[in-house]
C-alpha cells in the first residue's frame, strides 16, 4: 500500500504489502502496480510501478491494474479503480459507503485465510479486518475464479 502526495492522512501501517502467494495463484501479468512502494517489489508481477512519488491518483491508469491502497484512506483509490473498469484490488470488507459501490462492481473472491502481509522489513503481519479481493473486466473476472483464493458472489 503506497499513499499518495495528494492526501497526508495515511497511517504509518499502510506500509502492508500483498503476500506473492497472490500473485502466483492469480497468474497474471499488470501493467500497473497504482499503490508501489518505492522501486516496487520482485514478487508483483507488473510492468510499471507507481509510487508515492508520482503520486497513482493523479497518475492516467492504463491497462490492467493492480491495486493494495492504503487502508486508511481508501476512497479516492476505489473510486479511481472503478472508474477504470480493468485489474484487481485487494481492499478491507467494511460498512463504507466506497465498501457498497465495490459490492455492485462485477466480482469479489472473499479470501477466507488470514492473509499475512509483507512489511517493510520483510516479516510479516495479519490485520484485524477481512480482506477482498476484486475483479473488474472479464479476463481479470476470470482469472479470479481460476485462482481458487476465495468465494466469489
């Protein structure tokens, strides 16, 4: 989860990476990772990594996307990533109404195992809320379902 310049209410925790166990099972490749830490990481397979320097809301989103904003401020990346319309994104379940637009999108694999998230550090950390991941467009919708993460509605 990278935060963005735009905005300076992220917490000091948004630094949570996606585990590769993700990446291997969803066996895709993105054309953007909109939400890289610096440099971005080796496990995510991407073509191009936007971080917090270039700042991924003011950034033009092209192809598929990949997208682990940062939770405590999570809005402005969901509704970007809706109005995109292609990649995946890995977000808290919550009561937001953010939360509501997501549940009227196309698909959502509800990963039923406590995800442990990369930190900074390399060790890794759960968090206390469940976690979903989305699709949007049919070959992302599909490779979702191929990937046996979770139960999708």
């Amino acid at each position: 989860m990278a935060k963005s310049r735009s905005d300076k209410k992220y917490s000091p925790n948004d630094s949570l990476y996606t585990p590769p166990e993700i990446f291997e099972v969803l066996n895709v490749t993105f054309d953007l990772d909109v939400c890289a830490p610096t440099g971005g990481l080796p496990w995510i397979p991407a073509k191009r990594f936007i971080d917090e320097s270039e700042d991924g809301l003011a950034v033009n989103w092209t192809g598929r996307v990949w997208m682990n904003p940062p939770y405590s401020n999570p809005t402005p990346w969901i509704k970007k990533w809706l109005n995109h319309q292609n990649g995946f994104a890995l977000v808290p379940m919550g009561r937001a109404y953010w939360f509501e637009n997501l549940w009227d999108s196309e698909a959502v694999g509800w990963l039923y195992q406590n995800i442990m998230f990369v930190r900074p550090d390399g060790t890794r950390m759960g968090v206390y809320m469940p976690i979903g991941l989305w699709a949007i467009g049919e070959s992302n919708i599909t490779a979702l379902k191929m990937s046996g993460l979770g139960k999708l509605r």
